[in-house]
C-alpha cells in the first residue's frame, strides 16, 4: 500500500466483487460512517482525558483503535468515492478556509469555541 | 496537495502554529470527530436514499457536502497524527480481514448483516 | 414504571450501587450517548427507507432496536440527571422555539432545511 | 406539561400540523438522533472531563446544552411514537439487563469495560 490513491482502488474492487455498490448510496454510507465513529467514540468514554495517550498506545486498546479507525477511514472513503468528492481536495480546502477562520495570533492556545445554538 | 503524508503535515504545522496541541488528546478527537459526522449526517437526514446521488451533485448541497467530508477526515487525521495509528496502514489492515470476514460468493449481494445486541 | 421521574430514581440507585458516578461527567454521557446513537444507527442504516416501518417492526430487529433505544434514552436520563437539567423541561422549551420557528402555514410539507455551513 | 405521555402527544400534533411524518420513517429519525447527538458532543469536545460538571453549570454553556437535550429527547421521542415502541418500558427493560450484566459486587467502581472488537 503505498498511497491513497491506490487504497481506494482496492476499495472499489473489495465493493465490486461483492455487488454492494447498491447499498452504498450516500446517505446509507453516512450511517455506516456515524455507526463506526460510534465504536470509536466507545473506545474512549471512560478514559480520562490525562489518560487516553496511554490508553491509546496500550497494546490492546492501541488494537481496537486502530481497528476502528480502519472502518471510520475506509466508511469515508467510500463515501468519497460513491459522491465523486475528492478526499485530499476537500481536506486541503477545508484547511484553507480554517487559515482564514482561525488567524494565528488571534487563536493561539484558545480552544476552537463552541457553535451558538441554531434553533 | 499531492499526498495524504503531506497534508498531514501541513495539518501539524496548523495545530503547532495555534498551539492547540494541549486540547487535542486522543478523547477530545473522539468527539470532535464525532461532531462533525454529526453534521455530515444532517446534510442527508431529509433526503430519500434514491435521491441522495443526486442531492450530492445539486451545487450547493455538493458545497456543504465536501465541507463536511473535509472537516471529517481532518479530524481523523488528527486523531492519528495523536495516537501514530498509520490511517492507510488501518484501513489495509482492516480491509483484509473484511476480506476474510465477507467471502466473496458468500457475501455476494448482501448488505452486511446488523451486529446481534450485545446487552 | 408508571413515569420518567420514578425511572430517573431507580437509574440513580443503580448506579449509586455500582460507584458509578465517578465515570459519569457530563463529557463521559454525552460520548457514552454518542455510541449507543451509533448502535441505533447500525441498524438501519442498509435498510431502505421504504422499508424502514417494516423493519422495525420484525421481531428480531424490533428487539435490538427496542434495545438501543432504551441505552439512549439511559445515556441521555444519566446526562440529564448529572447536569441537572430536566428532561420534559427541556424538550418542551425546544418544541415551543420550534413552534416559532418552523410557523405551520410555512413548514406545511417541507422537511426542514439543512443548516448552511458553518465553517 | 406534567409528563412524558402529554409531551409525546403535544409532538404529534406539532408534527400532524406540519405534515411532516412523510419525512418521519425510523430510518431518517436515526439521523436526525444522530446529527442531534453530534451537536451536544460538540459542546464538550473541548472541556476537560475535571471540568464538564462547572460547564454544565455556566449560564451561557448550560442554556446550549439544555438546547440540545431538548433536540435529542424529541428526535429520540419521534423515533419512539413512529415505531411504537414505548421509551420507559424499553428503558427499563435495558436497566432489568443491565443489573444482570453488570451484578453489584463484581462492577462496583469499575468503569463498563469497552467491547471487544467485532472485525
């Protein structure tokens, strides 16, 4: 394996053999990837803050999180590809607009706030 | 942009730049990642399964779209630059054994069965 | 059971009986809550949406779905009882903001609308 | 509003009049839970868990949590009413569980352990 480019194609050809692309609309691709990031979230929630680098480097936490980390990465990537979106782009834009959202001066050592309620 | 290895490090310098390393352990990823699938599953709560291919082509859906995917795999990309978890190395792992789990003439067809409940 | 305050009681003893309460600050629930949502998500996300009635009406499915949702509803009476925040209160101060904001000549019909981006 | 059952029925109206249960199969209601629960993860993302309970008390934090609360106990009440399953008795058939899965002398002080990997 040695770029994403490459992963993704071995992906689609795991998804193809097993005729699944017609469970894999995008809205099904996000519960898959809500669900997942569920799994991981359990990894974590009773695991203090201070703790959880050591919890995280701990051979067999360290095992399920990456396990998880697995499903959450390879659930977004289907969902990349089934919506054309490029992953790196949208990444790489997002990252652009957060430069100009969180100048460095005004954001250093500050928390990103929290969002106002919408409703 | 032309790889996942680079942007993680331009990812790195942002959050070293703004020195927000200190709120970035492994827990608080979690649940930001957490947060913003949250929001990536709003975009396609209302919209009907076979309309959500074509919902993620309309404009400005696709705009907010990518925007969520964007700031999702940002926080994954955190969350393994935290814990060393290699994100391509994760999901070939768990790809194979999704491979051994989901036989191709087994599986062929089938959506992935619900886990049984645990409780 | 005859109502949510006599539950609230019977889940305090519980957890009272387990020294459970060290785990359970407002962060741990809202990612416990965070993973039982996810199970409840598991379950239906390779359903159709059409098909969404009649699968949580099968036996089986309607019992593990039955089942994530009584963690829910758990996680979230555990937030509520910790932050002191009350449950029917909350919900219906919401509903009523709703009421203003969604006014009914106007909502006639239309799922509500994806918030815009934030980012 | 005195209890669940009057709220649970003030919310069908809200909805009847709004003529939106069109919109309401279980399947979308899991992601409107979902997106619900994403939000009130985001009000805690940042604060350490030594310092969630002082949060939830702070006027401004606490006034956006109940917010959310409210969000998810409707979303959580919604999927309830349109799959007929009742929220106490599913609650406390889960708590019934969980008293046999996790027996008073062998959890006391014991966080719930994490689950083993699936994959």
């Amino acid at each position: 394996m040695t770029n994403l480019e490459a992963f993704a194609r071995e992906l689609r050809q795991f998804v193809a053999e097993r005729e699944w692309a017609q469970f894999h609309d995008p809205k099904n691709l996000a519960m898959l990837l809500a669900s997942e990031v569920g799994e991981l979230v359990a990894e974590y929630r009773w695991v203090a803050g201070g703790a959880a680098d050591e919890h995280s480097r701990a051979v067999d936490p360290r095992r399920r999180i990456a396990d998880e980390i697995g499903d959450v990465g390879i659930a977004l990537l289907l969902l990349c590809d089934r919506t054309g979106i490029d992953l790196l782009q949208a990444m790489s834009d997002k990252l652009e607009r957060n430069r100009a959202r969180y100048p460095v001066e005004a954001s250093r050592g500050k928390a990103e706030r929290p969002q106002p309620p919408k409703g």
